[in-house]
C-alpha cells in the first residue's frame, strides 16, 4: 500500500447504481484504512430521498454492523431531525470516509479522525452518491465532510447554519457533527450543541420549504 496511489477512484465500478457502488466499496482498497476495520460502511436510505446527510466516519458500533449512524451519534441525530421537523424517511446518511478510524487501547477502540490523505481518498465514492442522489438539500455534518466537500478553507464555526452557495445541492448547509454534542463535557455544554444542530437543520428545511 505504501507505493500506491491513495485514491478510491480505481475501485468505482462502471455501472453506476447505489447498489452497484456498495457492492464495490465492500471491497476497496483505495487507503490503507480497509485493513483493521470490519467493513465497509457505506451510505443508507432512499435513493429519491430530499436530504442527504454526510458525516466523518463510521464509528465503533456502525463497523460493527456495517451502517451507518446506528451508533450513539446516530441517536443524536435522529433526535435532531425529530425536532426539526424533518422526516427519516427522506433521508439518506453517508459518511464522508467510509471504514472506521481507530487507535487501540486495550480492548477499546478509540475513534480517530481520518487524515486529509484518507479524506481525498475517499472522496469518489461520496461524490458518486451525490450525483446518483441528486438531493434537493444536503447536510454536511462537521469539519471533515466540509473538508473533503467544501474545500480545506470552509470554517465551519464561521458559516455552519446558513445556505451555502454551493453546486452541490439546491440547498446547502453546514453544521456540526452529532458527536460532537457526546463530548460535551456536561449537560449544559451537550445541550448548547444539541441545539445548534437542531437550529441549523432548521435553516436547512426552512430554506427547502420557500417558495
Ligand atoms: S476509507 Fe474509503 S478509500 Fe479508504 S479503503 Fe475505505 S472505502 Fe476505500
């Protein structure tokens, strides 16, 4: 791995469907982040689905079972999208790299954030998604899914809850990761965050909402 180019692109298969492309992320090799990890994580939910979310990276729970946001962060997020009125149904969550980053401690698996080598590297099969998706809004979910989707220079505590011009999606919008309200260091600080995701999946359906 240490000659080859970091770069999932070689593994994207030709026939592009969601299915088609999950069946070929099981087996990428595109970083070296494929070989302690279980699985591949790839996104989930309707193909005609109105928002998209794209996070960081599976975590502990979500390796395990090889979804998505099933973890305690998907809890949060689920709760986020209750209380701002969006629908589950319409949703499809993905990641932003999709095999979990980890350090080993004992028997613990420590969640590590994915290098800017790892992002770039698995950036195709995010990109692939969303031109199979196509949503009407797109929720980016923290600094490294704004990294690999907006560039390195988008700060995200400057412009998270506001529409984004952007190509991506008819509507854009930024906001921190549900994992982020986890680290809170208590319950005040944890809910402080947990309102300022639900505010700004707000703006996002507000936005989607107008005329
Ligand atoms: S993290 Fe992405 S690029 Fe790296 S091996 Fe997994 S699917 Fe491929």
């Amino acid at each position: 791995m240490a000659d080859e180019p970091f770069d999932a692109t070689p593994f994207l298969p030709q026939r592009r469907t969601l299915d088609a492309l999950r069946d070929a992320a099981a087996g990428c090799r595109g970083c070296d982040l494929w070989e302690p990890a279980t699985q591949t994580v790839f996104g989930e939910g309707p193909k005609d689905a109105t928002f998209v979310f794209v996070g960081e990276v599976p975590g502990d729970r979500e390796d395990r079972e090889g979804r998505p946001f099933v973890g305690p962060a998907g809890r949060e997020l689920d709760g986020a999208l209750v209380a701002a009125g969006i629908d589950r149904a319409e949703t499809y969550v993905t990641n932003a790299v999709k095999h979990f980053r980890f350090e080993e401690r004992g028997k613990r698996r420590i969640h590590q954030k994915p290098d800017a080598k790892q992002i770039k590297a698995c950036r195709p099969w995010l990109l692939a998604e969303l031109d199979l998706l196509r949503p009407e809004a797109l929720v980016i979910l923290g600094a490294t899914a704004a990294k690999s989707l907006l560039g390195s220079s988008f700060k995200l505590m400057a412009e998270h809850g506001r529409p984004l011009d952007s190509d991506l999606a008819p509507v854009v919008v930024a906001t921190i990761h549900p994992s982020s309200i986890l680290r809170g260091r208590d319950g005040e600080s944890r809910q402080a965050q947990r309102d300022i995701l639900v505010e700004d999946l707000r703006v996002a359906a507000q936005t989607l909402a107008k005329p």
